[in-house]
C-alpha cells in the first residue's frame, strides 16, 4: 500500500471476484476501508484495480468506496444510535461542507439533538451552522458521528459526562415516545359451562372486561367495560344480563414535571388517604418515569384456587382483572401499581362454591429522594356508577419532600364541604435497618340528618427491608389504629348515600415477607393481613408457602411445596392446606402429585405438564376426593391474534365444567393495523412493521408472535418507559426473506403506540447476467436498487449479479457515477427455470419512462 498527501493506494494482493461471490467485493473492500480509518477518518482512497481478476480493467465504479463512511449529499430516513442507545427511525439531511466540496456530514439538527438527553448546562455550549440549523459536532467536545448507509443507521458518540442519567433499561425524557395516533380495542372474555349431576341443572355465564381507546399525539383517551351473562336451565330462575362503560377518561404524560395528568372519571390515587370514585381532575407525579431501581411498590393478591377457578379482582365494584388459575395456590403479580386503597377478590370455583375477600393494598415507607418533591393533587365531585355525582365538591393534595439522604417529610388534605381530613407524617431511611415511616390523619365529618360533627384521628406506621446477609425481605409491614369517630373520604360518602355507618374499621395489620434458606434450598413466603371493626367481627387472612429444590437419587429438580392458608370473613373460617410435589419428565414435560384439604373435601391428585413448544402448553390430572374420583386438565395457547386457554373438570357424583378464555385486542393507526394477543388493557403497545412481508417471526417480550399477511404485528409485552427492544427471530426466517436491519428499540410513554419498522428483503434469489442496450455491461461495483430503494445485489464481472429479492414483474434500477443509469424488469412469471441463466436487458431510463 502506497501513500501520499490525499490518497492511499490499495493493492488488493490475492484477491479474486468470482462471478459467484460477487458479493465479497463490497464486504472485502468496506473491510479494508473499515480497517484504515483507524488512523485517517477522512482520507481518500484508490485502488490498484490490476490485481482484480477481471476481463474489462478499464469498466469500474468504485467511487462508493473510495472515502470511508461516505453518503452522498441528499436525504435519508435513519435511525439514530446515541452510544449503544437506538433512537427511532428519522429523516437526516446530509450536505457537503462548504470547505470540502466533494465530502459530507449529517445535519443534526435541533430536534435531533433534543433527544441526546443532553445535561441543561450543555445548551450554552453548542454551535450552530446553516442558519441554526444543523449542529457543530465540534462544539460538544468528544462527539462523533459516523453515518452507514447500509445498516440505514447514523452513529452518533457522545461522552457520557455530557449526557443525563440513562440505564440499560431506561432512558431520559428527551428520548421518550408518544407514538402514533390510532385507535384500539382490548377485551377479556370468559365463558363457563356447569352442569350439576344431582339436579341436571346447567349454568351458562359469559363475563368480560375491556377497554376502547384513541390516542392523539399524547393525549390517551379510553373507555373502561365490563359485562356478564348468566343464563340457567332446570332451575327456573331468570337469566341476569349486564353491560356496563364503567368509566371515561383521558390522560397524558408530562414529562417535565415528572407527572401524569388524568381528566374523567377516575379513582383517587393516593398514598395516604384511601380511594374513591370520583369525576375530575388530577396531576401525579408518575412512579414509573424514575429509573426502575426508584420506583415504587405494586400489589399483589394471593390465595389457593380448589378448583380451575376465576379470580375476578375489583375495586368498587370496577372488575380490574379477570385470571383463569389452576387448582392450587395463585399468586397475580401484574396488578397495575397505580391502584390504591382496598381491592375485592372474588374467587369462582367450578364446582359452583366462591370464595370471597378484602385485601387492603399497602405502599412501601414513603420516602423520597434528597432534594426532591412528588406530589398528587385532584379535585373533582364522587360519582356512582351511573356517572351522576353523589358527594360534594373536593379537592385534595399531598406531598413528600426529600429533606435530606435519611428524611422525608410528607403530608396532604382533603377538603371537601362537610368531610375534611389532614396528615402529617416522617419518614426515615435507616440504612442497615431498613426504611420506617409514621404519619397521622385526622377527619372531621358532618352526616346529613345527624347533628354534631365526627372527629377523630388514625395513626399508621410502615416498614420494609432487604436483610441481604440473611437472604430475607420484608416487602412491607405495617399497622395502623383508627379511632371510632375517624371516618375515610369513602366511609363518610358511603355513611352519606345509606344513612349509616359501615366498614368502621379499627387496627390492621399486614406483613409480606420472603425469606431464602440457601444452605437447605428452602424458600417461604408469608402473606397476612389482620383487620379488626369497631362495629362487627375481626377479618384475618394469611397464606404460608414453603417451597424446596431437591435431588433424590437419579430423579434430579424435585419441586415440593406446601401451602396453608386461612381466610376469616364475616365470622366464618375458611381454613386449609395445599401440598405439591412435582419432578420434571423427559425434555419439557413435568409429572407431579397434590393433595388439598379444605373444610369440605380432601383430594389427593397426579398430574402431567408439558410444553409443547414457547406458544403452547397443557395439563392433565386425575384423583380421588371423599366425593369420588376426579379428573381436569387445561390447554394454554399463546396465539398471534389472541391467547386462548381451555379448561375442563369432572368431579364424581357432582358437577362437570367446561371453561374458556380470551384475552386480545386489535390496533389500527394510519401505518397499519393488527388484531394481537392481550396486554395491559388500553396500555403501552408497539406496531411493528416487517416492510410488507408478512409472516416474519419477532422475538423480544413473552411468547414469539409473526406478522400478519401486511407485514404488521403489534407486540403488547412491552413496558411504559422501559427502553423496550424487539428483534426478527433471525433462526427462523422464511427463505425467500431477508433482515437488512433486525432490532428496532423504543422508549415509549403509558399507553403510547410506537412504531418500528424492519428493512426486510422478500423474494428469490438467483445469479443474473445484465446487459447494457449496446450490448456492453455496467461498470464493475455498479448496485442494484428494488422499488424499496434496498441495495439487492452488486455487479461483478461481465455483468454478474446475484440478486435477493427478486419478485414476479418488479423493476429495479442499476446506479454508478453516483445515480440510477437504467432500469431492468423481472419475469412476469418465476419459476425454477426462469430463475436459471436470467439475462437482464437493462433500458436507459429515459426509454423505460417513455414506455
């Protein structure tokens, strides 16, 4: 290799261009260029072109490569990469600098540089060119920027000192996404049918929940359902029918403030008081704009299912969530952490019995970070579940203002006509020993009709720890003490519509803790909660598990588990005990024996697991109870269009069941649209797009999912302001599909729906030979171009090409010297033989327009 002052000169020694590799060029020389831009960025290159073993040494275009990293001036959509940080895909101009004529750099313009998540104190130092709109990369000292054509992508590094705070799952503000707008629709349905064998009565139900939604730039605007049918025969009662919207309203983002703003019907969100319905306005600073490892506490409903059973969990009468559960214990974890206050669950074995309970969400202590304030405020009127107000109008605020690395501070009110209340509390970091905070409320409530006023107060302390030397955790530990004239917003609205006082609540007591025994391969968790009344009997509920790993001789990861449990409510005990041991059989399968006692049966049972593939699952069982034999099993298929479970069970002399459940949605937008499996109802989304081909698998959250006959799939397993990354599952790709570029990235805002798109190549592939109209070739190194503007193939010598993508009738244009030169035509028709010594007239442009 020879140099002088401009130029290096490249001798390619060795190197050979087969017509059947005419591929390697391109890779061998961006691989040579690639390698000297380690010590020169901007040089020029030549090349010693006498090496190359070809017939016409005077026909060559390798101007493409002859400067490293070059793009000619024009515009292009790329995606951005801040460090190792994928930006969506965005329109860059790329220009010749006024002191370098035949080179050019990106114009990164302000918009772009916006989303750098730059640290406030760097906007005074940045340069502008071209009339302020395109940044000097020189100014921010470090920076570099590096555009590849190919890969459709501009590399852009920055120093992390100049950049907000970013983590591998997270991302600032700046690079957040509202999305697009579009609307969609997300449904929860459930059907069961129960035959009873002593009556021949049957029980037909229908029950569903859902959500109806439109969002416009970062406006979210949704409607809430819910509906149930039930229809008996033989029994002579009257079918039950019910439809309800069970509330309207419309939220946003705002990402400067750290909060959300909702407007509508809603329940309060809060950490001190307890919630309500209610039809106005609020402002919350938002948990889950902060970096993961600040955010907060989301709760959690545990209990032991008899049966396949449905867990229908509700908040004042709004059905939450909806969960099909197999027999035995039950643990829903994805409960949304912006519901607060107390939660109902209701349990509907398929034998017709229900188990019902309160479970009283609790926060972690509230503590906030130094120098730091979050806050909710709302103020609207209560309203019922006919949307007409049925309270006075309110308005209430809280607070926690990080005082220092161990104190916070907190407190708030509600006023609101006759009922106001006030709280004031610490809380305090105490390192080692975990986080402890304590506050007080006190309320003062005037009831219609009844003369004085009730004045009384409530006291709560919490705690939570990590206790890593001893692999324990106290997830959360509190109680709390209400006199009996203290009255909640919710008590004091309920007193306000019945006349009367209930639900007047005295001591409670809750405690979550794990706890690991590393040495015995033990783990126990615990669940209780104690609420005692003033004016009725005591509520207890507890639920202890203790699972171990073990090996006994050849069988290898024995799971056993134990589980007892006992839900007092309303005076009545309901106590029992649930033991499983499980072994796993051959590649995916699991064998397994249980036994439940509760006070009305015993049954012992034997049941087979397996796994089918990562969408699909199944589970059969067999026993024997005091009633007699018994048999189930379920099928769990997680689907392109929706996630689909079956259910079945029989129990001698008793009752015989057959359930299934849907869970989906669909999405529409003006880029596409797709019916998909369900995700958080009304939530965050991503709309994938495969470039037209459909049947492209995606990987990246939950179960694998394909895209439709358009080339559109929306994936619902992805996070609000979590950096969410998608792939094409490379291993499983079509052969007549190609990625160009297989990972798309997006931070999205709650509720967004983003939009990726994948550069695929979709067609056959085959060798080529194409011909100029004088019967000469194009030049050597010349590109080929589909009607997507993809590069699909690179001419070698005498013509030889090996073109991707090729497509019945598809037109494609030849470019060197920096533009298209002329067009060739596909067969109308392709075949194995058409596919074969392909010859490829290529037209002058100008002729193939006028034709």
């Amino acid at each position: 290799m020879e140099k002088n002052k401009k130029h290096k000169k490249l001798a390619l020694s060795h190197l050979k261009i087969w017509p059947s590799r005419p591929r390697a060029l391109a890779i061998m020389v961006s691989y040579l260029i690639s390698g000297a831009m380690t010590t020169v960025q901007a040089e020029e290159f030549s090349f010693n072109t006498d090496v190359l073993d070809v017939n016409d040494r005077s026909n060559f275009d390798l101007d493409q490569f002859s400067r490293s990293g070059y793009i000619m001036p024009g515009n292009y959509v790329m995606s951005l990469h801040v460090n190792k940080q994928e930006l969506p895909e965005q329109p860059v101009t790329y220009y010749a600098p006024d002191n370098d004529p035949k080179g050019s750099e990106p114009c990164i313009t302000p918009s772009l540089v916006e989303q750098f998540g730059l640290k406030p104190e760097m906007n005074s130092k940045l340069r502008w060119t071209h009339q302020g709109q395109c940044l000097q990369v020189s100014s921010i000292e470090g920076m570099t920027a590096k555009g590849d054509l190919g890969e459709a992508t501009l590399y852009l590094g920055i120093p992390q000192a100049w950049l907000e705070y970013s983590s591998g799952d997270w991302a600032p503000p700046s690079r957040w996404d509202n999305g697009i707008p579009g609307i969609l629709m997300d449904y929860n349905i459930n059907t069961q049918t129960q035959r009873q064998q002593k009556t021949g009565n049957q029980n037909n139900s229908i029950s569903g929940n859902g959500t109806l939604g439109a969002n416009l730039g970062a406006w979210r605007l949704r409607a809430d359902w819910q509906t149930r049918v039930d229809k008996q025969t033989g029994s002579g009662k009257s079918s039950k029918n019910s439809w309800d919207w069970s509330r309207y309203y419309a939220y946003r983002a705002i990402p400067r403030l750290g909060a959300s703003l909702t407007m509508g019907e809603n329940y309060l969100n809060s950490d001190i008081f307890d919630s309500f319905r209610f039809a106005g306005v609020s402002l919350i600073s938002d948990d889950s704009m902060l970096p993961p490892n600040l955010r907060g506490y989301a709760p959690e409903v545990t209990g032991v299912a008899r049966t396949n059973a449905k867990v229908i969990i509700s908040q004042q009468g709004r059905v939450i969530q909806e969960t099909q559960v197999a027999a035995g214990p039950f643990r829903i974890q994805d409960i949304n952490d912006a519901v607060s206050g107390q939660l109902d669950v209701r349990v509907e074995e398929q034998d017709g019995s229900v188990q019902e309970f309160k479970m009283d969400t609790a926060s972690i202590p509230y503590l906030t970070r130094p120098g730091t304030v979050r806050y909710k405020v709302a103020t609207g009127r209560p309203n019922d579940w006919q949307h007409r107000t049925n309270g006075p109008l309110f308005t209430t605020g809280e607070f926690s203002w990080g005082i220092s690395n161990g104190w916070s501070m907190y407190g708030g009110g509600v006023a609101g006509g006759d009922y106001n209340a006030m709280a004031l509390g610490i809380g305090r970091d105490l390192m080692m020993l975990g986080a402890l905070s304590l506050d007080a409320t006190q309320s003062r409530a005037k009831l219609p009709g009844q003369e004085g006023t009730l004045s009384g107060g409530s006291y709560r302390l919490s705690y939570s720890k990590n206790f890593d030397d001893y692999d324990s955790q106290v997830t959360f530990a509190g109680y709390r003490f209400s006199q009996k004239n203290y009255m909640s917003m919710s008590e004091y609205l309920e007193a306000r519509t019945d006349g009367i006082r209930s639900q007047n609540s005295k001591e409670m007591y809750t405690i979550t803790f794990n706890q690991q025994f590393s040495d015995l391969g033990l783990s126990a968790y615990l669940n209780y909660n104690h609420q005692t009344y003033w004016d009725r009997p005591a509520n207890d509920r507890y639920n202890l598990t203790l699972s171990k790993y073990m090996d006994i001789g050849r069988f290898k990861n024995i799971s056993m588990s134990l589980t007892g449990y006992r839900n007092k409510y309303n005076g009545t005990n309901d106590d029992g005990m649930y033991l499983s041991l499980s072994m796993p059989w051959g590649n995916t399968g699991s064998v397994g024996y249980s036994n439940s006692i509760n006070r009305n049966d015993t049954t012992h049972q034997v049941n087979y697991y397996d796994r089918i593939n990562d969408n699909d699952n199944y589970q059969v069982s067999s026993g024997i109870s005091r009633s007699g034999s018994t048999a189930s099993g379920s099928y769990s298929h997680q689907g392109d269009l929706a996630q689909v479970d079956v259910n079945a069970s029989y129990q001698e002399g008793s009752y015989s069941s057959v359930g299934m459940s849907l869970q989906g949605g669909a999405t529409a937008t003006l880029e596409g649209a797709a019916l998909h499996r369900g995700g958080s109802q009304g939530g965050t989304r991503m709309l994938v797009d495969t470039d037209g081909v459909g049947g492209i698998p995606l990987s990246g959250y939950g179960a694998n999912t394909k895209s439709n006959r358009f080339g559109k799939a929306v994936v619902t397993d992805v996070g609000s302001y979590y950096r969410n990354r998608i792939s094409i599952d490379l291993n499983h790709l079509p052969e007549n599909a190609e990625a160009v570029r297989s990972v798309v990235q997006g931070t999205l805002t709650e509720g967004a729906i983003g939009y990726r798109k994948f550069e695929v190549i979709s067609g056959e592939k085959a060798m080529a030979v194409i011909r100029l109209a004088d019967g000469s070739v194009p030049p050597f190194g010349s590109t080929v171009i589909n009607s997507k503007k993809q590069g699909v193939g690179i001419v070698s010598d005498d013509g030889n090409v090996y073109l991707s993508g090729i497509n019945a009738g598809e037109k494609m244009s030849v470019h060197w010297a920096g533009k298209p030169q002329c067009e060739i035509s596909l067969p109308q028709k392709l075949s194995n033989s058409s596919l074969t010594d392909l010859l490829l007239p290529c037209r002058n442009l100008t002729a193939a327009l006028q034709e």
